[in-house]
C-alpha cells in the first residue's frame, strides 16, 4: 500500500480542482494499476473513491544551457472521492 502512492501532487490547477470537484492527484508507481490506487487510497485516508484515472508522463528531451537532458517516466493518477469525503495534505 504505501509504495504504491509516492506522493501528491499539489499545484495551483490541483488545488482547484480538488476545491470544486473533490478530485486529488497523485504521483503513483509506474506498475500500480486503478483498482490498486483505488485500495491504497482507500486504506491511506479512510475516504470512499468513485473514480480513477490515470496518465503516464512521457520521457521528454529538455535541454539547460548546452547541457542536454531528460525529465523521467512517472504515472500520475486522478482519484474522485465519493461527495463528502475530503482531506488535507497540510496538517496545521
């Protein structure tokens, strides 16, 4: 369970749209499938899931300077949480 959610992800388009339609984002391992985030989120946070989706960011080819380089392969998921059901990343 714990290694399958690395990490969220918390960015201003994130903030929003957990605020407005209760969907949070999440880096996740690249092997993890929906129904496993679904369980893990699900164990983590004692919150109820209705929907997963999910995208893999490609390999790009950045470059800094003349120093070539590569951002890597990750997996980020979208999970919705059943109406209701919230929680914070940031304990106060």
């Amino acid at each position: 369970m714990y290694n399958i959610i690395k990490r969220p992800i918390v960015t201003e388009k994130n903030t929003l749209r957990s605020n407005f339609h209760n969907e949070y984002a999440f880096e996740v391992d690249l092997n993890a499938n929906r129904t496993e985030i679904k369980k893990a989120v699900e164990k983590l946070f004692g919150v109820k899931v209705v929907r997963v989706n999910t995208l893999i960011a490609r390999k790009e080819a950045k470059r800094l300077g003349k120093m070539p380089g590569k951002r890597i392969l990750w997996k980020k998921a979208i999970v919705k949480l059943k109406e209701g059901d919230k929680f914070d990343f940031v304990a106060s």
